[in-house]
C-alpha cells in the first residue's frame, strides 16, 4: 500500500465518504488548495493531470492546515465539521480509522 500523505488522506475519504477534505499547502513559494473526496484528489487553484498516478498532493509539499466539511461540498456555503487541523491532528484521525 502506497503511504503518501496523498493516499492516505484519499483512503481516509473512501473511509468517510460523507466528509471532503480541503487541504491547503504549500510547495516551495507556491501555495495551493486540495479538495479530497472519496478516494481522489483535485487542485482547487491550478490544473489537475488527467493521469491519477500524478500525485495532485506531492510528498515535498507542506500541510499548512486541512478543513473537514460535510458532503456534499458547496464552496458558497461550506458545512464545517473541523477547521485548520494540523497535520499531527489529522494524523490521529487516519490511526483511528485504520489508515
């Protein structure tokens, strides 16, 4: 099983198919937003490849924070479950669901 920080977050989706995740990073002096939804991963603010084996989340990137919202996800009116986790926070969450 692949344990990038990419998969797991995916895996914790299939998991949890009534959350999204919303992911914001950064790599190097760029910053993006990832929206993760049962078991895939798209960019919120640059070009998703159509290949799934490019990681939309790579291992160099680094989690500022991840937002838990209940599906389904409306941008205008998101329904928060937990905001700006950290890393450490959501690590927990993937232990206790097995992932």
């Amino acid at each position: 099983m692949d344990n990038s920080i990419g998969k797991r977050l995916e895996q914790y989706t299939v998991k949890r198919p009534q959350e999204v995740l919303l992911v914001s990073i950064s790599i190097a002096d760029d910053q993006d937003k990832i929206a993760v939804f049962k078991g895939f991963s798209s960019s919120l603010m640059q070009s998703t490849a159509f290949d799934p084996d490019v990681p939309v989340l790579p291992d160099e990137a680094k989690i500022i924070s991840i937002d838990r919202i209940a599906s389904p996800y409306n941008p205008e009116s998101p329904r928060y479950i937990q905001q700006g986790i950290s890393w450490e926070a959501m690590e927990a969450l993937l232990l206790e669901v097995g992932i």
